[in-house]
C-alpha cells in the first residue's frame, strides 16, 4: 500500500511540472513570435539580439538583449506588462538582486 501511494504521490508531482512547462514554453512561444525570433540552441550571438528568461516571485519575465546596442530593457511579463516601469526603484532594484535568470531563450534570425 505504501509503493501504491508514492506511485500516486510521485505521478502528481510529475504531471505538475509538465504544465507548468508547457505554460512556460507556450510563453516563451508568443514572445519570440512577437519580436521576430527563434528558439536559442547557443548559436552566436554576435552582435544579434537575444532574449533571456529571469523567474521573479513565481512569474517569468523576459529581458531583450544585445552586447552591441546601448539599451534599456525593462523586464516583461507573459502578459506584456513591465515590470520596472509599473513599480518604483527599489523594486526595480530588487528584481534585479533576487530574480533567477534561467538563461537565453530566443535569438533574432
């Protein structure tokens, strides 16, 4: 009876990481649909934008990126909202010190 449980206990735990992955990777689908760009498989990135995954607070946000280009990207949400321009400095500040970046997710072909 115990296996029995743990078998049920361990195909729960499972099947919740596959949708949270699924919901992750249908995000991360849209927004590299909204800015022109494929999936990152650690292509050059050159002088090429890039995307990078970040968790915060159990939310994924995204950030744009180009080592050759002097911009300002504010970290965004599945939904589109900006996260450092709709809160104040400090928690702008704290995103930055506490968020988890998981790492490039997209790159412009």
């Amino acid at each position: 009876m115990k296996n029995y449980l743990f078998f049920l206990i361990l195909i729960g735990l499972v099947s919740s990481c596959n949708k949270e992955q699924v919901i992750e990777n249908n995000c991360s689908e849209v927004q590299l649909g909204q800015l022109g760009m494929i999936g990152y498989s650690g292509q050059e990135l050159e002088c090429r934008f890039f995307l990078e995954l970040y968790h915060y607070q159990n939310k994924q946000y995204y950030i744009l990126g180009n080592h050759c280009a002097d911009l300002i990207s504010y970290p965004t949400d599945c939904d589109g909202n900006t996260f450092c321009e709709e809160m104040n400095e400090r928690n702008c500040t704290k995103f930055y010190k506490k968020a988890v970046k998981i790492g490039i997710v997209g790159i412009t072909k």
